[in-house]
C-alpha cells in the first residue's frame, strides 16, 4: 500500500512539471505584452518598463522559465497586486472555505447519489426508475448558477428558512482558527451554535454543488449494481435465502460502486469549475471567488497560483480514489 | 430507416433529438418568432422590469426588453457558439488523436502528455484564465473553450486509432504502398466516425453550459448581446422582486443542454453500447 502510494505521487510529478510549463505559457507568452497588461490601461511607456524590468519579463524566456521553477520550488508566488499580500496567504485562507465545501457537497452527492442509484437498479423499469433517471438526467442539463440563484429565490428571499450569503452570520466571530474549516473547528471549540449557524450557511452552497455529483453517482451505481445483479453469487445467496435488502446493501453493493467513486475523482473537477460561478453568488470566500477577483482584475501572480493549487488538488484527489478502489475492494489492494 | 426507427424506439434519446431539432428551428427563424425582435438591441425604460403577461409572455428586463424575445434571439448565439468551439475544438484535435495513434514514438507521447497536462487543469478555470489573457469578447471565449476542449476529442480519437490500427486491413494499405495520411484520414479516419459523432453531441451540451458560465462571469458574450448567462448575471440585482428576468434565460440553459445530452446519450447507447460510461 505504502509503496503503491509512493510510486504514484511520484507518478505526478511529471504532469506537475507540465502544469509549471501551461501555466508559464499561460502567463507570459499569451498576452501579447504581459508589462502592459500588467501596468493597466492607463500607464506611460516608462511605467511599462519598469514594471517589464521589475518582473524580470525584459530576460530571455528560457531564463524566465528557470528563475519561475526556483521561485515555485521555493513555494514563493509572490505578491498580490488585487489584495496586497502573499498570494501564499491568500490561498492558505481561502483554500479551507472551499475544501469545505466541495468535500461536504461531495458527501452530499454520494449520501443521495448511491441510494438513488440503487434504488432505481433494484426495480429497474418501474416509474420510480424513471423517474430517478429523469432526475440525474436533469440535474446534468442545470447551470449551477442559475440553480444557486433559484434556489436563493426560494429558500433565502422567499421562505427566509436558509441564510441568503456567506460563511457564517455577520453577528459571528468565526471559531479559532484550527483546520480553517468551520464545522470542525466549532466543533472543537464546544460551540454548537456557531456549528448550526455554519451548517446552514453551508447548506445551499453544497446542494448546488452536489447536484450534478448526485446524478452522475446514481447513474454509475445504478449501471453496477443491475450487472452485479446478473452474477452467479447473487443467484445463489438469493437462493439460499438471504434477505434481498441485506444481499443488495451488503454484497451487491460493496461489488458495484467502484465506477461510482471513479467517478468521485472525475466530479472534483467538475466541483470546483462549478464552484467558481456558485462560490461567487454565494460569496463564500473560497478559492472560487478569490479565482474571478484575481482574473478580472488580471492579477497574475494570484491567477497562477489559482491554477497550480487546484491542479494539485486534482492530482491529490485522484490518489485518493485510487486508495479508495482498494479499500472497497481487496482484489485492487492486492495489486498495489 | 431501420436505423432510424430503431434509434426512436429509446424514448429519451427520441425527446432529446426534438430539443435539438427545436432549438435550431429557433435559432435559424429567430427574428421571425421573437414578439419583438428589435428588442436584442433596443430599450423601453419606460415598461421596464414588467411581470410576465399576455402582452410579455416572460416579462421585461431591466431596460424594459421582452424577455420572450431575447430567450429566442439568444438561442441563436448559444448554438452557434457552442458549434464553432466544437467544431475548432474537433479540427485540432481529431488529427493530433490520428497522428497520435497511428505514428508512435516520442509524437505520440508528446502529442499524449500534452492532452494529459491540459485535462490536469479543470476545463472551466483554464478557459476562463485564457479568456481573460485574450481581452474578454465573445471569440476569445469561443478560442478559449475549443482550446480546453479539443483534448476529449484527441483521446477518442486515439483510443480508436489504437483499435484500428493492427486490422489487417491497414497492414493490407500499408503493404500496397498507400501513404500514412491516406490510410489515417481515408481509412481510420471513418472507423472513429461514431466515437467523434457521439463526443460532439454532447460537447455542444457541455459547451452551452460553459459559455454560459462565461457570459455570467462577464468574460464571454458583452452587452446588449440577447446572452442567456450574461442575461441572468443582469438580472441578480432585480431579485426577489423581478424573478422572471433571471429564470426564464436559465430555463433555456437547461432545456438546450437537456436535448444536446439526452441525444448524445442515445447515440452513444446505439452505435456502440460498448462505450457506455464518460461524460
């Protein structure tokens, strides 16, 4: 296991590596002339060549591709020109707020997704079946943002049952910062209030979120668990006499959901482009809403180190569902 | 017409193939079935932010523009949008997939990591990046999405190309002396026709929901562009009380990306049930 986890870390650093180059190229040899975007509309041509020799964009690109990997090795980003502060910083902030809430939006898919998926597998071809497979079809076809506006309409403007923005009330002090990540560390602190207030501010936010997630894990359950339907043991515990909810929730399942959480991996991706649209009308202070500051106001250090972090995030995450193949199923783990 | 009548024998992908064939009536007659077509560009301050009525079937928006109309007038920017950055995403990278596939060697890994390295990065975040990098219009988010895209299209496109590639009908090519670009874009080229079919389909739907990300964003489509995302960016400070100017757009959102995947999801079902799963 150990030495599975190791090869494939090692196994990322190549399309790390990769990552540094698009990033690069993104940055410095896109803009037709980055000092001048950089410096704004407005800047003469000696502010230009100030800021050109400043940021060492005046070097040859390979010299600036060199002097870029050190400053990243040495996990420098720099300065934000938007905020003012280490661009390291900002992302160490933001970046809880939305581990937050892509992991409890991600739980929320699979919690809803693997019951609905199995439930359809199990009477296949009923009306529930349909209508489950309308719904993942559905929840495939919604914007996220317009989902996340809608349901601001109804459960925030409308009903007032669930707080319209935010993290957490403005009344509030945030808990002391541990994990960063509010639930947890309200938790810690014995504050159920802060807790509560927190859970339902992070309510609609993950809903949104984990809508696509719900679908796509039901379809995939769904498929497994109707082909794992058809094996032989299934026959043979049905016909011995086990109970079909205990067969299906113990056996079938822990047989059909490695595509699912395949999928988990592939979801993230989608999760966190979704949450750059959704984050900002929620204004959750995440990775997401700090991603559309930072581009609208063309700030390339943050720009950068935006997509460097998610890019690892994705690497990381993808590492955890392969763990995760084994822990479901012993045949994986013994190749590992 | 078997084919055909096989194909609507799957009720969803059956409903999924009217949504698009509406969608383009509405998108080619636009003008003619928008209420007020002269409404994409003009504005009424006098009956803005009306609720839906007879008169306006979806409501005003904020400068008093027949909703109705510019849901239609839109339907035309999303289509066209989303088949031109298909379309570039597919001319870029159906042959790197071919080239890929067949040739081998240091191309093809370069060719690989590269589409690799791309699809490292979530699609939404590089496109919106590059958007932004090319001065926010309309063409460079269409650039900036068949930039992100043409990956998917690569690695079908090589998946086949692999399959294909040790037929015994290609060594028969290669042994009668048939050039490499002739056995890959006459012969393999054909052989990938339903992968490359079925992965546009549903990266029109795809394609539809990113842009309209982007127009919400404000680094797509500029106004007065009729565009349903950057319409529902407008229409967030008119809310609760003007509900209609933010739902209707989405509702469009939804139905064309509905059709696109239900259609998609059914040719895929029908021409080869083998490739049941990716997105």
């Amino acid at each position: 296991m150990l030495r599975f986890l190791v090869r494939r870390s090692l196994l990322v650093l190549p399309s790390l590596l990769g990552l540094l180059v698009l990033t690069f190229v993104l940055m410095r040899v896109v803009p037709s002339d980055p000092a001048a975007a950089l410096a704004g509309e407005t800047a003469s041509a000696q502010q230009i060549e100030q800021i050109r020799v400043k940021y060492g964009f005046d070097r040859p690109l390979p010299e600036q591709f060199v002097i870029y990997l050190g400053q990243m090795a040495r996990g420098d980003l720099g300065i934000s020109v938007f905020s003012n502060r280490p661009v390291a910083q900002d992302i160490g902030y933001a970046l809880p707020a939305t581990i937050e809430l892509t992991f409890c939006a991600l739980l929320l898919a699979a919690l809803i997704g693997i019951p609905l998926g199995t439930l359809a597998a199990v009477w296949h071809n009923s009306p529930l079946d349909h209508a489950i497979r309308m719904l993942t079809v559905a929840g495939l076809a919604v914007a996220g943002f317009w989902l996340a506006i809608m349901l601001q309409l109804l459960f925030a403007m409308d009903l007032g049952w669930l707080p319209l923005r935010g993290r957490l009330a403005s009344t509030l002090t945030a808990p002391p910062d541990i994990s960063g990540l509010f639930l947890v560390d309200s938790l810690l602190a014995g504050r159920f209030d802060l807790f509560g207030n927190a859970l339902s501010h992070l309510a609609m936010p993950a809903f949104t979120l984990a809508v696509p997630g719900i679908a796509t894990i039901a379809r995939f359950t769904r498929a497994g668990v109707l082909e794992t339907m058809q094996k032989d043991f299934v026959a043979y515990e049905t016909a011995v006499g086990y109970a079909p909810a205990r067969l299906v929730a113990i056996y079938v399942l822990r047989n059909s959901v490695v595509a699912a959480v395949t999928q988990i991996g592939l979801l993230f991706g989608a999760l966190i482009s979704s949450a750059v649209a959704v984050e900002r009308i929620y204004d959750w202070p995440g990775i997401g809403s700090y991603a559309v500051t930072a581009i609208l106001n063309l700030d390339y250090n943050a720009i950068l180190a935006v997509t460097l972090t998610v890019g690892i995030i994705y690497a990381v995450v993808n590492i955890l569902v392969d763990l995760a193949h084994g822990l479901i199923d012993p045949r994986v783990a013994e190749q590992m | 017409m078997l084919a055909l009548r096989k194909f609507l024998r799957d009720t969803p992908a059956t409903i999924g193939l009217g949504i698009v064939l509406a969608c383009i009536l509405v998108a080619a007659l636009g003008p003619c079935l928008a209420p007020y077509p002269d409404d994409a560009f003009e504005s009424h301050i006098l009956q803005r932010l009306k609720p839906p009525s007879a008169e306006f079937p979806f409501g005003t928006d904020n400068l008093g523009r027949d909703v109705f109309s510019r849901v239609i007038l839109g339907t035309r920017y999303a289509l066209g949008v989303a088949l031109m950055v298909v379309s570039i995403a597919m001319a870029l990278g159906v042959p790197l997939g071919l080239i890929a596939g067949y040739r081998g060697g240091w191309l093809s890994e370069a060719i690989m990591r590269v589409t690799d390295i791309v699809l490292a990065v979530p699609q939404l975040i590089l496109a919106v990046v590059l958007a932004q990098l090319l001065k926010p219009s309309l063409e460079s988010a269409m650039l900036a999405l068949a930039a992100t895209y043409w990956p998917f299209f690569c690695r079908t496109v090589y998946a086949e190309t692999r399959r294909v590639r040790s037929a015994l009908f290609v060594d028969a090519l290669e042994g009668i002396g048939a050039s490499p670009w002739r056995i890959m874009f006459l012969h393999i080229l054909p052989n990938a026709a339903s992968p490359i079919i079925v992965r546009a389909t549903i990266g029109m739907g795809f394609t539809i929901l990113t842009a309209a990300v982007l127009g919400f964003l404000g680094m797509g489509a500029t106004p007065p562009l009729p565009d349903w995302g950057l319409a529902i960016a407008e229409s967030r400070q008119y809310l609760p009380e003007s509900w209609w100017f933010a739902t209707f757009p989405g509702l469009a959102i939804f139905l064309a990306v509905l059709g696109f995947n239900l259609l998609g999801d059914g040719l895929r079902d029908f021409v080869d049930p083998r490739l049941r799963r990716s997105r």
